[in-house]
C-alpha cells in the first residue's frame, strides 16, 4: 500500500509538471485529490492493515496529498502568471495616444434661464417658495378673487382631478399660501417659479404644460412705483441695459391696478417691425398691486398692508431672448436644438 501511494505520488506530479494551462492542471487535481480519486481508493483498504499500520499509511497517505497539493498550487500560480502576461502583451495599450473626448451635457435653456431670473430677484431681497402642483381649488381660485362661477375662470382651461383637487393652472397659489402662514405680518418677498397645467391645444406659442414665475412683495407703504422700478431692473438684466419699459393698464381678478409690461422691441429699437408688430413694443408679463379681498383672504388688514405682484412664463422670455420660433423646442428633447444653449 505503500508502495502505491508513492506511485501515485510521482505519477500525479509528473501530470502537474506536463499540464499546459489551468484546465489541464485541474482535471489532475480532481483526478488525484477528489473523492473518488485514487488515493481515496487506497485508503479504503486501510482496514485490512494491521493496528501499527493503520497509522503509518495514513501519515503517508496525508504527505502525498500534501505533495501533491503544494506542487499543484505551486504549478497554478505558474500557469496564471504566463496566462496574465500573455494577455497584457495582447492587449496592450498605448499611453501616448490621445484620450477619447467623452461629450457632456448640461442644464436645460429653462433651468438656466430660471436660476438667472432667481438670482437676480434674489439680489433684490426675494426669497424662492414652492408648493404643490396638485393644488386646492380654495388656493388656485378661490383665495386669489376668483369665486366658484366667476367668468375669469374660463380663462384658464383647468385639469381637475376633484371638483376641489386639480393641476395648478398658475404658480399664484405659492403666494396665496405663503401670506397665509405669514398670519397677516409682513413682509412677504417672494418669487414663485415651477411647471403649471392648463387644457392648451400645443402649438408653435402654446403647450399644455409650461413653466411660470410669479413675484410677490407685501409691506407696509409699498407702491406702483416700486413694482415698475423692479420690473424695470429685471427687463435691463435679462434684455440688456437699452431695454425701456411701458405699463398698460389691464384687468387681473388678483390685482388692482393691473398692468402688462412691454418692453422695446430688440430688432427695431422701438421704430416698429414684423416682430413686434410695426409698434415698436413686445408684450412680456403681467403684474399690479395685489387686490384687497386677496390680502384679507390671506390674513392682512388692507389698510396696513399693500403690495405687488407679477407673473412671467420663462418659455415666452426665452423666445424672445434667443430667437426661438417654437415653444415645442423646450420639451421635444431634440439635442440639436439643445446644444446650441450649452455657452448661453
């Protein structure tokens, strides 16, 4: 028995010495040192041995495993190395060629447009608010002057959920909430922006959804005066410093007074053209000082407290400032179209 383990031995090792690559070398491994190998075969006879055997062959047998194991370990690191630089030689890499310029993106026309206009307002001593756009009829309607039946309402189409529940059709319920939780203590400096809802056809001017940001200032003493030297700052900034201004009258349910603000058309400097429809002015957002019944539904006393407050879509400032011909370019994701704003 002894004898057959030490051919087993040299046997074995003459395998590992002969394999060429690591399914070779394992093939020996499960053939010598597996269950059913032959060295296991062996040590089945260990009961016919005598007592004083028994251990011997055993110790015996333990060593050619041992042997045999460490050459095979010993002949798999070998094989591993050579397989490793073979591959490294195959694939080699030359360092000194020029990387491969990986194209990034960037923020959207709108988002940049957006932190521009919520920068400069916040230079102004405005804060950011947000709500929901999920929003209560009480919020969207009826606390801004615009009770159930009132005609006003069908000026803005709504997505309703509930007869109570439906898709803001404006961020103006920002402002609404936000004096609300003020308790009637001014001031209140706000600027709204986020998406809003309203049952459009789309078209090259007109989309279902949309963005809007609305501005909100409540004080004591606050005046016309102080809307149209904020909204004159804005149009300087976002139009450049030649830009003049002009409010017309108008009619919000939100706002009394209420005014649109045009500013000087960019092409013809006020001398009338095409875009600007030969009067030398281009339509641009809307505001006025904040309506009475408004300021009482949100908690403050209107003979305390006055203010002001404006709406503008960041798609119409954006046509207007880029020459954009489609308001459909902003949600089509078309990367020809939005790379052009990349460096805007």
């Amino acid at each position: 028995m002894k004898e057959r383990l030490e051919e087993l031995k040299q046997e074995a090792l003459n395998k590992v010495t002969a394999a060429s690559d690591i399914k070779e070398l394992q093939e020996v491994r499960v053939s010598y040192l597996g269950k059913k190998g032959p060295i296991t075969e062996v040590l089945r006879g260990m009961g016919k041995l005598s007592a004083e055997e028994r251990p011997v062959v055993g110790q015996l047998a333990n060593d050619v495993r041992e042997a045999i194991a460490n050459e095979l370990n010993q002949k798999q690191d070998q094989l591993e190395k050579v397989a490793l630089e073979k591959k490294l030689s195959e694939e080699s890499i030359d360092v000194t060629l020029p990387g491969r310029p990986i194209p990034t993106g960037g923020p959207h026309l709108l988002t940049k447009l957006i932190e521009e206009i919520e920068d400069l307002f916040i230079g102004m001593g405005f804060q950011v608010a947000e709500g929901p756009e999920v929003e209560q009829d009480y919020y969207n309607f009826e606390a801004l002057n615009l009770p159930k039946g009132h005609p006003a309402r069908d000026m803005q189409d709504s997505f309703y959920i509930t007869e109570e529940l439906l898709l803001r059709t404006h961020t103006s319920p920002v402002q609404a909430r936000t004096m609300e939780k003020h308790e009637g203590r001014g001031p209140v400096k706000i600027i709204c922006p986020g998406k809003v809802y309203r049952r459009d056809t789309d078209d090259a001017t007109h989309s279902h959804q949309f963005t809007q940001i609305e501005g909100l200032y409540v004080d004591k003493n606050v005046r016309m005066s102080d809307l149209k030297g904020v909204l004159n700052a804005f149009a300087k900034k976002m139009f450049g410093q030649t830009r003049e201004i002009r409010l017309r009258p108008s009619f919000f349910p939100f706002t009394e007074p209420s005014v649109e603000m045009d500013i000087s058309c960019k092409m013809c400097h006020g001398e009338g053209c095409s875009v600007c429809k030969q009067t030398g002015w281009i339509e641009i957002l809307g505001a006025g000082m904040v309506h009475p019944n408004v300021l009482k539904m949100a908690g403050f006393d209107p003979d305390q407290y006055t203010g002001f407050a404006f709406g503008m879509g960041p798609e119409r400032i954006a046509m207007l400032k880029y020459g954009i011909d489609d308001i459909r370019h902003f949600y089509t994701n078309d990367v020809r179209f939005l790379k052009q704003f990349h460096h805007a």
